[in-house]
C-alpha cells in the first residue's frame, strides 16, 4: 500500500509557494525593491548603470527602468568586494623559474603592478586586454623569492592593494650544455647540429622542447635525434646528446640560428638547465665528395658541378678490418699532420700529412707517399681504410673543405655504424625522426 505524504508537511509548502508568489506579484504591483542578481567575471564589478525591470510602474521612472543600487560593502567602497587570485597561488615554492605567473582580478582592474626579487632583480609583465590579468614575461631565477606588488581599481576609483609572494626552486644540480659549432661559423651542408649535455638528460622530451632551429630561408625540414648516452667527451662519466639534422643537406649559403633556452627547464632527476644559449652560423657553399670506391677516384662536386677527380686508394676489402666503410661522411676536423696508429695492423704513430678526418672510427683521407710511389692510386684499393691521396692532390682537397662537407662512400660491404660518431646521415629520414623524443 502506498504511503501517503503527512499533511502538515504539504501544507508548509503551499504556504510557502504561496508566500512567494504573493511577494512576486506584490513587487510587480506596487514599485517595491528589486533583487537583481550579477554574475561576476574577471574585471567585471557590479555596475551603477541602469537595469532594466519589465513591468515597472512608470510612474516611479519614466523611462520604464529603475537602477539598482551597487553592490556595496559595508565599508561603502566597492573595492571591498575585489577577489584576487595567483596562479600558482602566493606563498607557493619550488616554482619552475619558466613557469609564467598570472594575477587574476576579479570585479576590478589593474592598475600598476611590479615584481621584484630578493636578489635585487625585477621582472617584467603585460596586462591583459581586459585589464583584469597580469602574466609574467620575464623568466625568473633559480632560487629567488618573488614579491608582488600593485593595485587594483573598483568601478568608483576605489583602490585594493595587490601583494604576495612566490618562490622558485633551487636545484640540487644543474647540467651544462654545449653546442659544437664555433659562433660565427662557416660549415659545410652535411653538418649536423651537436648538442652535448655533460650529465645524462633523464627527461629528453622537455630539453627538446626548449630547442629550436631557424635560417633566413625559412622553415627547413629537420628533426632533433637522440643518440645513446655515452662518454662523448672523454671524461670518464656518460653524456646525453642530441643532434639536428635536415631531411635532406642544408640549402647552399644559409644562415642558421639556434636557439636552446635551457635555463630553467626540468630535465629531471633533480637536474634542471643551467643556462641559456644561442649559436649563429653559416651553411657555406655546396661541396660533396663522392667516393665510389670500385671507381678508384674520388670525385668532387661544388654547387652541382664537377670541380675535381683525383685518383686515390681506398681500404682493401679482401682483409678484415681494413675495408672503407660506406655510407655519408662528413668532414669533422683537419691536421695537417697526425700520426696513425693501428696495433692490429702492425704501425704505431706513423705521421702522415694533409690528414682529413671524416668519421670517428680511424678514417681519414691523407697522403700516403708509400702508396703514391708504387703507383696504386686509382689502380688498386691497398689502404687499411683510409682515402689515400698524393701530396699534391691532398694538399689541395685539404685546403678546400671545412667542416660538415660531406664524403659519400659507396660499394663496400661494411655500412657505418654507432662506433663511427657522427652517422646522422646513415639513417633513413623516417629512422631519424623516430629518435626524437617528442614523437
């Protein structure tokens, strides 16, 4: 059986209803007091401007609306009713120094505000369009208190102070990075961009993040690539590094900027950036050397033209370990002397001049004045993996290239490898975008 609802209770409630209705209507009868409700916005306040009422008696305002009083404080100043939010919230600490901060005004404007830290330092900001918000612009500094400071303004110039205080972080270590490419620079168009971090990077994605690549000739197709951590630099301790590479070579005579602003980025493991950098420099003319081994020659090419073809001698493949191995190159660094050593072969510091470095696995192009003088150069492969070239001609080859030109080797049955350094140019296009870690 169903329960039937007590009496009393039902009786309350028409009561009530009809309490409330016989207010509405009185209220529309009689000109009385109105209740407008206003909902509040960031920088909106509640305004002294008329609101319309339909159905008031025109008696009472002959234009047919009445204005509503504003919504005053019980101190008569709208300013009383200013709400004032930080994001992240005052008296916050360990704040990412990159992390921008914004105050929030609600029901009023802004209309000064500073910041200044305890080092003595201030940092900059904009307001909004609204007047309402005021975001940091500036980045801040590791381990410095921030104080903020300004005024916010009500509709009736009544003024509310704005202050508050946020920290940021003070890291237990920060990592170091560098850029290979001199300032200024002059490179070839297989030159990879090398950024080095002296301690391993744990979060790869958000030091990525803070790099960007940019040339006069606009937006250039590439892609950063992380290679495995290792010991790059000799120190006895891993390294992070990360490279950036075109799709394809640079345009001919670009100017390339790089930007890396690290300082203040998270790198995780409690590491964070120590500083920013910036690096300008040069793509230079289009020098490629192509080394078809079979051929015997190698030849060279400058802005799609064939400028020279020199006989030469590359590794001898019917022995393990002396064989060229294949794959694109690049010019790394030039001695005009170095002495070779190659325990399994048998030779220890054996100097030799005009010395090309082109990978970091032993392979040069050099002069070799044993393999000029039994007349092998562009008759037969006797090197143990070098280019050996005569004097003349590897003199002149040396005094050509610069940094970053390219050596395309071709026709042997060894392929390049890690152990080579720079072998950016050994992946395919899609292969390299995978070692991003940005996906």
């Amino acid at each position: 059986m169903r329960k039937r609802r007590p009496a009393a209770r039902r009786a309350t409630m028409v009561g009530a209803l009809a309490a409330a209705v016989a207010m509405v209507l009185s209220s529309c009868s009689s000109g009385g007091e109105v209740v407008v409700t206003v909902l509040t916005t960031p920088g909106v306040a509640q305004s002294s401007a008329p609101v319309t009422v339909p159905g008031q008696d025109a008696a009472a305002d002959p234009s047919g609306s009445q204005q509503a009083p504003p919504a005053e404080t019980s101190s008569g100043k709208l300013a009383d009713a200013i709400r004032i939010s930080a994001k992240p919230a005052f008296g916050s600490k360990n704040n990412g120094p990159n992390d921008p901060v914004t105050i929030t005004v609600f029901s009023g404007k802004i209309a000064e505000m500073t910041v200044t830290g305890d080092d003595g330092s201030t940092i900059e900001g904009k307001v909004g369009d609204d007047k309402a918000t005021f975001t940091t612009t500036d980045k801040m500094t590791y381990g410095v208190t921030y104080t903020f400071a300004g005024t916010a303004v009500a509709p009736d110039n009544s003024t509310k102070k704005i202050s508050g205080k946020i920290s940021t972080v003070k890291p237990t270590s920060t990592v170091q990075a560098l850029i290979q490419i001199p300032e200024g620079g002059t490179v070839g168009v297989g030159a990879p961009i090398v950024l080095t971090f002296l301690t391993p990077v744990t979060d790869k994605a958000a030091a990525e993040k803070a790099l960007k690549v940019t040339t006069d000739k606009g937006d250039i197709e590439g892609s950063w690539g992380w290679l495995q951590d290792e010991d790059f630099m000799n120190q006895g301790s891993q390294q992070s590094q990360v490279h950036f590479r075109p799709k394809e070579y640079w345009p001919a005579n670009t100017k390339v900027t790089v930007t890396a602003d690290l300082a203040g980025v998270n790198l995780g493991d409690g590491a964070w950036g120590r500083e920013d950098l910036v690096r300008h420099f040069t793509i230079g003319r289009k020098l490629v050397m192509v080394a078809a081994v079979e051929t015997k020659h190698l030849v060279v090419w400058k802005d799609g033209k064939i400028l020279r073809n020199y006989p030469v001698s590359y590794g001898k493949e019917s022995e393990p370990g002396r064989t060229t191995v294949s794959g694109i190159h690049i010019v790394q660094r030039k001695d005009l002397e170095y002495k070779m050593t190659n325990p399994e072969f048998g030779y220890y510091n054996l100097p030799e001049r005009w010395a090309i470095r082109i990978n970091n696995n032993g392979e040069f192009i050099h002069e070799n004045k044993g393999v000029e003088a039994a007349g092998y150069l562009g008759k037969r492969n006797v090197s143990h993996g070098c280019i050996n070239m005569g004097g003349k001609d590897a003199e002149e080859l040396y005094k050509m290239v610069i940094y970053g030109d390219p050596v395309e080797v071709t026709g042997t049955s060894v392929q390049m490898s890690a152990k080579d350094y720079v072998y950016d140019w050994a992946f395919s296009w899609e292969d390299w975008k995978n070692l991003s870690a940005l996906g």
